[in-house]
C-alpha cells in the first residue's frame, strides 16, 4: 500500500455515490492484545460485504484521514487511515497502520463482494 | 501401530511458532506429519515490512508461505480447512468435530499436537483446541492417539504447573527459524530480530530455538 492520496481518493469515494457497494470496515487491536499486561483487552469488529448504498462520501484530514459515508438512514465511519492501494482495478481499499506497520484500522468499499482472491 | 503426526491449529505460522521444531525432529525421523490448517489467517495485523499486503491480498500471500513453510518443516500432508480467520468459533461445532474425527480415522495417527483449552488465548486456536480434544475424546481410549499440548496463557503455570514434555530442538533451531522466515507477512520484523538475538545467544530467545514444552493431556 502507499500513503494516501486525498484527492484521488475523494474522487473514488464520489464514484460510488449512489450505487449499491459492498463495504468491509475493521478495527483491532490485535488478538494478542491482552498477553501485554492486566488491563489490556483485545477489543476488535470487522463487517466484511454488508451491501449498503450512500448519498455523500467525504475524507478528511491531513493524515492520518478520517472517511464518512452519509446514508439515508446513518452513517459509516473510520478513522485512523494512512494508506491505500492505487493499483486495484476494482474497489476502494483504505488502511491505518501502526508505527510497527500492522493493520489497525480498514475501510473498503467495492461494487463486487470481497473476497475472490483468497482462492 | 506406524506412527504418525496429526498438528491441528487455526492460523498459518501457529505450527511453526509452536511445535516448529518438533514437527522438524518427526520428519527427519520419517514420520509422516498431517496438518489441519484451519484458516488462511485472513485478518492478521501483520501485513509485511515493508507492507506489502492488504486485507484483500493477505490470504493468497499467506498460503504460499504456509505451502513454503510446512516444505521446510517436512510436513508431508498440508491440509486447509478453509475458514475464515476469527470466525471459527462461530462455526457448526460438531461439523468441525466431525471433520477433525475423520482425519484421525482416516490417517491414524499416534501423535496429535494443538494447543491447550482455555490456555490459547485468541479465539481461533481455543476452538480448534477444544474441537480437537472433543474428537479424540471419541475415540476409545486404549485407541487414542497421546495428545500434546501447548499453553501460552499468562497464567499457564499457576493452573497447568510445569508442562511434562520438553523436546530439545537445539539441532534443528536453524530449520524452524527458516520456517518463521517463510512466514514473510507475518514475521518479517520479528525474524530478523530473533535471528540477531540468537546468533548473540541472547538468554531471552535462545529458549524460543531450543526448547518446546507441552502438556501432556489427561483424559478424564
């Protein structure tokens, strides 16, 4: 992944403005998370093609970038994102890494389901 | 009856970090190793350094390694069982019983290898721990494979006491640090530490390469 490009990335997000999208939102901080001391949990949530449809999409910030995606009924939220994948052909794929470089935050959006490069 | 090895766990690189080194010393012996491998650990934090994976690449990137590291380790019979990483406790439990219990009816083994229940600590590996014990627990006793164990709970030792088993990898520690190399995504900052430390014989990981310990399961 690369840093994020807020422009090109605002124009991705614009692109899927009123169409039905599949979105894949995560945060963790890891399983292992509660091995490093008492009071630490593993605390974590992913939503991997939940189909969902918004009016307005904006990124915000000046990195790390924060996304919103307004929809009729609420909103979808993310903060954390430093990187992005430039070279997908199709889909918007947003991450947040740590300074060690793990994933700690993920935002995707895409017009087809996630998930057939695993075969 | 032929020995054998069945090593079940959830996530590509928990067989190398556990019984890395034990697996090697099976193999070299010419015992044939079957691993049940129950996700492609889809949502791993680690994605390479420097990144080279995302949450949609990660998965492909990790069976390739997991292919390159089960070769190093001399695992003979690499089999996936195609969940999804962090879901597997969710799943039908007794559709993955069933599943475990027809590998060990199919290939016999002598030996099983998982983690310890209630000692694994993420999810993933107590559910296949669990559904690991739950199908041996079917097989009748004077048949049972011997079940080993591996707890990495913080408080292992005040529940468990001192594992009994202690297998001395030390001729085989280079092998098993070539297989966490191999595990590229997940491993890259970690190895060339650990390499580093041992080759200083550091005291912290000279351990990691040189002994793995296990409990040995009592059935009730």
């Amino acid at each position: 992944m690369e840093p994020i490009q807020k422009d090109k990335v605002q124009q991705q997000l614009d692109s899927y403005v009123d169409q039905e999208i599949y979105l894949h939102l995560e945060t963790t901080n890891g399983s292992y998370a509660v091995l490093r001391g008492e009071r630490t949990i593993s605390v974590g949530a992913f939503i991997r093609n939940v189909p969902l449809r918004f009016e307005r999409a904006v990124i915000a910030g000046h990195g790390p970038y924060r996304v919103g995606l307004k929809m009729q009924h609420g909103w979808v939220y993310a903060e954390g994102l430093t990187d992005w994948e430039p070279e997908r052909q199709e889909g918007l794929l947003l991450a947040g890494h740590d300074e060690e470089g793990r994933l700690a935050v993920a935002f995707q959006v895409s017009r087809t389901p996630f998930g057939k490069e695993e075969e | 009856m032929k020995p054998h090895v069945l090593v079940v766990y959830p996530h590509p690189d928990d067989e190398t970090f556990g019984p890395g080194g034990t697996i090697i010393l099976h193999a070299q012996a010419g015992t044939p190793v079957t691993y049940l491998c129950g996700t492609l650990g889809q949502m791993g934090r680690n994605m390479g350094n420097p990144i080279m994976a995302n949450r949609e690449t990660l998965p492909k990137l990790r069976k390739l390694e997991l292919q390159q590291a089960a070769k190093i380790l001399g695992i003979s019979d690499l089999r996936m069982m195609g969940y999804h990483d962090k879901t597997v406790e969710f799943e039908d439990r007794e559709v993955l019983v069933k599943r475990i219990l027809d590998v060990i009816e199919e290939i016999q083994p002598t030996v099983v290898y998982t983690y310890y229940p209630g000692h694994a600590v993420h999810p993933d590996h107590e559910a296949m721990a669990e559904a690991t014990v739950e199908a041996l627990s079917r097989i009748p006793a004077e048949q049972r494979p011997v079940l080993y164990c591996q707890a990495i709970s913080n408080n292992r030792l005040e529940a468990l006491g001192e594992p009994d088993v202690s297998v001395d990898i030390t001729s085989v520690a280079e092998i098993k640090l070539q297989a966490i190399k191999a595990h590229y995504t997940q491993t890259a900052q970690t190895a060339a530490r650990l390499e580093k430390a041992y080759a200083n014989k550091d005291p912290e990981i000279i351990p990691w390469l040189t002994v793995e310990r296990f409990y040995t399961y009592r059935w009730e």
